[in-house]
C-alpha cells in the first residue's frame, strides 16, 4: 500500500483518537475507554519523571501510528539521569509496512 502520511507531536485531546487506533490494534484486549484513558493519562501525562514525547502519523486526518516514550528517572553510578524508553508504538493494521514505526 503506497500511502501518503504525516507525523505531528501529540496534543491535548489527541487521547480519544489514540483509545481508537488501540482498539484497531489490540481488538478485544483493550479495556472500557474511561479506564484505558485514566492508565493512558497516568504513563503519559501524569509521570512524575515528566510528560511523554508521543509522536503520531496520519493520514487523511486519520491517526494510523503511534511512537511514544516515556520518561524515566535512572540511578547510574549513584547518579539520577533522566532516560526515556520506548513504548506502545503501534500501526493500525491497514498501514502496516508502509515505514511508520520502523
């Protein structure tokens, strides 16, 4: 599939749109949409190491992938430095192989 696409940062409000391309994703295995955005929000905007980087693809202003990370406080040789690790990236299915995620 040639498709043509966009990435963008995350916004506020995106949550809505992102439950939905987990749900394309995931199917049956995501659960009710208010207890997902609580968990989305907590790992995401809530994080006490700080808020995500999530970048998002469209196309047709449609969201069809995800790559976010999260950030995380890590004690190296006694010392505190903020990392990030890589979590949840997803393509929705009818995209898949066309460079989203990797």
């Amino acid at each position: 599939m040639n498709q043509t696409w966009s990435v963008r940062a995350c916004k506020e409000g995106d949550e809505d749109e992102i439950f939905e391309l987990t749900k394309a994703v995931w199917e049956e295995q995501v659960p009710e949409k208010e207890r997902w955005i609580k968990g989305w929000r907590w790992m995401h905007v809530d994080n006490p190491a700080g808020v995500s980087r999530i970048w998002l693809a469209e196309h047709d202003s449609k969201l069809v992938g995800q790559y976010p990370v999260i950030m995380e406080n890590m004690k190296v040789d006694g010392e505190v430095v903020k990392t990030a690790q890589l979590v949840d990236t997803m393509t929705h299915p009818k995209y898949r192989r066309c460079g989203i995620a990797f």
